[in-house]
C-alpha cells in the first residue's frame, strides 16, 4: 500500500466519506503524522521481539538502503560526515542503523564499524589499522573516522525507515501494525477535530 | 382493464401549473395576489424587481445557508448543501471556467456568483481556499506550504490570489449570477413573449420564488393560500 492510498483512508475516516475540495486537513500534514506513528510502531516492534522472544530484533521490512549518500570532511575535527535520510531511531546499535557500506567501486569494500559516541575519546587514543573506519550518528548525521581521504566518497546505508515526502512509496511496514498506525494517527487527529478553530480575525489569541 | 396512466384530477393539475410556470404565469399569479390582498396594480417593472431580487434571495439561501449544521463543538455556519435536491436547484448556475493567472492574480469571470471549488486545470489538485489572515501560516509553513501539487489561493477584491507564485493556469468551478428575469409586454400590458426572459430555474423552484417575490411585495401567505389562490386563478384563465 502507498502513502497515499493510507492517506486516503485517512482522511476518509476523518471527514466521515470522501473530503470535499476544501478540506484542509492536507495529505502532507497527515504524512507527518504517519512518519511519527511508524517510528513508534518500528519500537513496539523491537521490545516485542524482546518480550516475546528474548532477543532483540526489527521486522526486516523497516529497513530501507539509501545510497549515493556523499560524504565531506570537517575541517575543525578532521572526521567525516554524511546527511541521514532522518535521524535513526533510538534503537541498540546495530539496530536503527544495520547496515553502512560503500560502493565497490570506491575501493572500500570493507564495512566501517559502528561506535557509539562515547567511545570516540578512547579510539582516538588508541592506535588503529589504517584500512579501518568507525562511523557513529549524531542526530540527522553519519560521521566517520577514517585514516583514508572520504571526500568526493558516497556511502549505502540501510536502516529503518519511517520518513519520507514521498508519498508514492510504499509504506515499509508490516501489515499487522497499519492498524496501529492508523489508530496513533486518528487519536492525533481526534484533538485537532475537537479543538475550536479560531477563524475569526480580531487580533484575540483564543487557543 | 385497469389504466395505469393517472387521471388527470384537477389537483394533478394544478401541480403541473404551479410547477410549471413561465414568467407570464409567474406575473400573473403574483399580480393577482397583489390585487387580491392589496388591492393595489402591480406594475411589470416592480414585479421584474420583486421577482430577480427573490430569485437572488433564494439563490444566497440556496448556497449559503442550506449547509448549516452542528457537529460535536463545530459550526460551519454557510456553504451549500450538495445533495440532489439543492445540487439539481443550482446545476443551471454551475459553471467552469480556466483562469490565466498573472503576478499571482487572477481576475473573477464576469458573471461569477459565488465559488464551488477550485483545482489545477487538469483536475489533478485540489487548490485550497485559504483566509486573507491565514495566508502568512500557509506559505510559510514547513508541513504543507504551497507547491504545484497543493496550491491556495484567497479572494482579494474582484481578484484571486495565488500560491505558488509559479502557478499560471486554475480551473474555477463557480455559480454564476442568474441573468434577469423579465415579464415584457406591448401595448396595454400585453404579454411580450419574445422580449420576455423566462426564469432561469429548474421548474421545481419556481413556487420558491414566488413565494419570496410575494414577500418582497409584503404579502406573506401559507402554502394553503397559496394552493387556493393558484386554483382560483387557473380556474378563472385569469
């Protein structure tokens, strides 16, 4: 199912039937709900696995690979760095971001290491092979640390995904948690219909 | 053997002549109540002013007012009801048009009305009606702001205002004003059907606006009245 069609029951269930031409509870605003609920989906997902099986774990299907993420080098700190797609979710290492490669072609084959942030002041203190890279996110960023030149390098990453503007794609959830994504979306809009509009002009902030 | 066709009975005819009246018809129903209760001549040009002044009232009440409801702590308090009664009273005024829009602006066709609703010209996009005091949220906005895909516009003077500024086509869907009823005549008040224009109204409105053109005048009737009054005069050629 795409973003769209979701959207579309959406917003069908919301104006009680097919919306008139001046709705204006947008399919971008209700995009931006989804993003949130999919987040919160993808970690009832994860502490799930946990309870259930003891084992930590995220559906496959929340994983997306985004590649031909460049790279550029940060003059103050002399690491490297890429823009995310979204910031990761706060999931254990390994899990939000599963995966980070580069392109064959590039000739480095090999795949960095994730670290956490906190570890950064002891790697920088020890002594490392130079083939080796360690990345570590910082909110929407990728960086790296890495003997080898990056810049004008593209990385592949998979991770889970819950953002996009691209409301064409397909929703990269498993189908057993849309209705919970569409329960989380309607309670978020349940406030936005109860609460007045103020939609007279007279300078008075009603809210 | 049983007729299934229905007896013409004089109520039944009277249904079709109050449903089905031509702008003489009209006059002469209205020009006979005027008599009857004021006893006064109603002259045609305060007539063709009564009836294009009830016609205009019952179209504001038709897309104004038959939308208003209540739901939970919301009040929509205008629009149109589109369902097949209002919807087939207005479909003789509903109209489309594509608008050419320059600097953002485009200018309201001549004869519009009020509007239905407002798209990109190949109906692929909805473009939303956004409040003068609203528009600062919208372009600004960093969920929904104005793109191709999901434009607004506001109504500013005889004009509409668009955004995106790259937008240079829209597709109106509007009611336009009804054009002016006329009861014409020659000579001694001789009914002019050539010169006439009839009401523009689907026949099933009619007896709505001869209700408000009666009120207009100052004569306030009951249906009942009303019903007796046309037999009467149906009954007498008059």
């Amino acid at each position: 199912m795409t973003r769209k069609v979701f959207i579309e029951q959406i917003r069908r269930l919301y104006y009680g039937g097919v919306p008139n031409d001046d709705a204006n509870l947008s399919e971008k605003e209700v995009n931006a709900y989804i993003n949130e609920a999919m987040a919160y989906v993808a970690k009832v997902n994860y502490t799930d696995a946990i309870k259930l099986d003891g084992i930590e774990s995220v559906s496959d299907v929340f994983y997306l690979t985004f590649k031909n993420l460049s790279i550029t080098r940060d003059a103050d700190t002399g690491y490297y760095s890429l823009d995310l797609p979204q910031v990761p979710l706060g999931l254990a290492r390994g899990y939000g971001i599963s995966t980070v490669t580069f392109p064959t072609s590039t000739g480095l084959a090999k795949s960095p290491i994730p670290i956490s942030v906190r570890e950064l002041d002891y790697l920088d203190a020890v002594k490392q092979p130079p083939s080796k890279i360690f990345y570590w996110p910082e909110g929407k960023k990728l960086w790296f640390k890495s003997y080898v030149n990056l810049v004008g390098k593209s990385a592949i990453v998979r991770m889970v995904s819950t953002e996009t503007s691209d409301l064409d794609a397909e929703l990269n959830v498993p189908q057993e948690y849309i209705p919970d994504i569409m329960n989380l979306v309607l309670n978020y809009l349940k406030v936005r219909k109860a609460t007045l509009e103020d939609s007279v002009n007279d300078g008075v902030d009603k809210a | 053997m049983v007729s299934l066709v229905m007896p013409c009975h004089s109520w039944w005819g009277f249904f079709v002549y109050i449903c089905n009246m031509n702008i003489n018809e009209i006059y002469k129903l209205v020009s006979y109540m005027v008599d009857k209760y004021q006893g006064t001549y109603l002259a045609p040009d305060d007539f063709n002013m009564a009836v294009n002044a009830a016609q205009r009232q019952y179209l504001n009440f038709l897309t104004g007012e038959t939308a208003e409801f209540n739901q939970g702590t919301r009040r929509a308090p205008g629009g149109f009801s589109n369902d097949v009664t209002t919807g087939g009273s207005l479909s003789n005024f509903l109209k489309e048009g594509n608008l050419t829009i320059t600097s953002q602006l485009a200018a309201q066709p001549a004869d519009f009305y009020k509007i239905s609703a407002m798209r990109t010209t190949d109906d692929d996009y909805a473009i939303r009606r956004v409040g003068a005091d609203k528009i600062y949220a919208y372009v600004s906005n960093p969920i929904d702001n104005p793109t191709n895909t999901d434009p607004i516009y506001t109504e500013i003077g005889s004009n509409f205002k668009f955004w995106p500024s790259t937008l240079s086509t829209a597709k109106i869907i509007y009611f336009k004003k009804p054009a002016d009823a006329k009861w014409a005549y020659t000579g001694d008040l001789v009914y002019d059907v050539a010169n006439s224009v009839q009401l523009e109204w689907p026949e099933n409105d009619h007896m709505d606006i001869v209700y408000r053109t009666l009120g207009i005048i100052g004569i306030n009737l009951k249906d009942g009245d009303l019903i007796r009054i046309s037999q009467t005069v149906k009954n007498d050629g008059q």
